[in-house]
DNA sequence: CATATGTGCAACTATTTGGTTTCGCAAATT
DNA sequence: AATTTGCGAAACCAAATAGTTGCACATATG
C-alpha cells in the first residue's frame, strides 16, 4: 500500500519512534516501553511507516528489529526546497538594504 | 487555538493551497478557483493554516488575502536538522570508504 | 512436548477530519 | 435603497484515524 509521507508524520507518537529508532534499532516490544502505550500501537504506528518506506525491518528469530529509513527522509527535505529559497531568498534582500544603508553612511562622511 | 504544523501540512490541498500563495497574496475564492474544491472548503483549510501561524491575512475592502508566513515554514526544517545531521555524517563516512580506496589504488601504481 | 515470548492482524470503538449546505454579515455595485 | 459579491461560521455527514482487545502463529525455553 501506497502511503503519503506527510501524513505519516503529522502524527506526533510517530514522530516520536522515527526519533527513537533513528538512533539505533529496535524491537517494538522496546519501543512501546519507551511510550504510554501498547504494543500493538506501535505495531500499528510501524505499519504506516513501513508503508512509506521511512521504515526498514530486520528479523532476528522471534525477533523484529525496526530503524529510520533515512533516504526517505530527504523527501521532506526536498519539498521544504522550494521555501528555502524564498527564505533565503528573502535573507538576501535584506542582506542588500543593509549594504546600501552601509554605503550611505560612508557618502555621508 | 493551537495547531500541529505538521498535522496542517499533512493534507496534499493544503500543501497545494501553500504552494500557491507562496508565490503571491490570494483571496479564498481564487485559491478555490485553482482547485476542485468551494471556496468554503477552502476557507476551512486557510482556517487551519492560520491556527498554526503558516498563512497571514491582509484585509483590503472586502476580500481577505491570504500568503504564507515563511518564517514558520523554518520549524519543519529545524525539524528535519536532525535528520539532515544523520544523512550528512553517512556520506562523510562513504567519502571515507572512496578516499581510503583510492589511495589504495594510488599505492598499487 | 508443553509453555513462554515476540509478533502481526482483524474486529470494534470513540474521535477527528475533510467536505457540503445553509446562514448571516459587511462591503461593493446598481 | 435594493442587490450583488466576498467572506467566516455553524450544522451536518461520510470517511479516516488512533487506540484497545482478542486472536493466531512462529520462535525460544524448560
């Protein structure tokens, strides 16, 4: 199944695990300790973000070990692009009024 | 009321009405207008925007033109610095491997 | 082989969400 | 003054969502 990114992150317990499993992998037995709920949440919150990709597993045994996908990641990256360069954009213009005040000043001297 | 940004940017027309008025000041019936949506529709989603601080209005007459508050858009990025931090360090590390071959080759010479 | 543990999945529920319709109000137009 | 236009807000509805409970299954452990 086919899963919008944006919409697996607006939702602040998922936040939450991409945070966690950045760091290192793990199980969601793990995971589901580090929070105020079940088990079978988290199974739940990991599905959505599986299905996005921000999530890869590895099996070991009985065992899932869950980590950030963090390609996927640059995906955000790349539709805040566009607005990085209007606010930087923006950064330079004020950076030329600042240089032109600079110059009046010196032709007042 | 206070607003999730990322749960306001996770609907694809509001990342689309974003778009728009980033590039300049509209009136909810011309964003509606742009989309196969009413302009009520619309109004509900600039409602959103505005809870979270993401869009400003400007009152002239009678319309209302809606833009984006850029400055907002700089917390999903400030977000997303950590991630930016992981993915940076994983090609520093990669640019390792390729130096390091390199000069194995340069050695075989 | 029996039991314990780790897991995903389905059914169910309360809440949220995105959209439509209807309304009232203020500003423009006639 | 009457009508049109632009707008937000409330009421309503269908669909999606996050969470719980109960289950089945596979892998460890005794």
């Amino acid at each position: 199944m086919r899963r919008d990114i944006f919409q697996a992150i607006a939702d602040p317990t998922r936040r939450a695990i991409i945070a966690l499993i950045a760091l290192q992998a793990m199980t969601p037995n793990t995971i589901a300790e580090n929070f105020n709920t079940t088990r079978q949440a988290v199974s739940k919150h990991l599905r959505i973000l599986t299905e996005c990709q921000l999530v890869k597993q590895e099996q070991q045994g009985r065992e899932i070990y869950y980590s950030l996908e963090i390609e996927k990641m640059k995906e955000i990256d790349k539709w805040l692009e566009q607005y990085r360069k209007i606010w930087e954009n923006r950064f330079n213009q004020l950076d030329q009024v600042l240089s032109t005040i600079k110059k009046q000043k010196k032709n007042e001297k």
